[in-house]
C-alpha cells in the first residue's frame, strides 16, 4: 500500500466498535482481516442511536 500512496492503519487490539470507528475515520479503502474478524464486522449491531456506516451499507451484506 505504501508505494501507492496508501498507509497503514493500526488497531492494537481487534475491537469491533474501535475497528469500525478507524475505518470511517481514516476512510479505509482496503481491508485485510482474517475471515473471523470479517464475520464479526458483519454480524455486529450497531445502537439503535448509531447510524450504520456507509461502506457497511454499500459493500457488505447484513443479516436484520
């Protein structure tokens, strides 16, 4: 990533809630998880106060 211009993004410690965060404030454009922590991106629920994140809404399918 970074000979394209790109940079690396850290979360110490794997955190839904932190790691979503993270993705929406560096605007992420690519993501390298291990499935585990993709399946548990998708599954999370956000608050019913929280609005769900845009590439949530348009890259990733979500069970209701």
């Amino acid at each position: 990533m970074a000979l394209i211009d790109g940079h690396f993004v850290c979360v110490p410690k794997f955190d839904v809630e932190a790691t979503l965060q993270a993705i929406e404030r560096e605007k992420v454009s690519n993501l390298y998880l291990v499935p585990t922590l993709y399946h548990m991106l998708i599954e999370h629920r956000p608050s019913p106060a929280s609005e769900s994140p845009v590439w949530r809404k348009s890259a990733l399918p979500v069970r209701r």
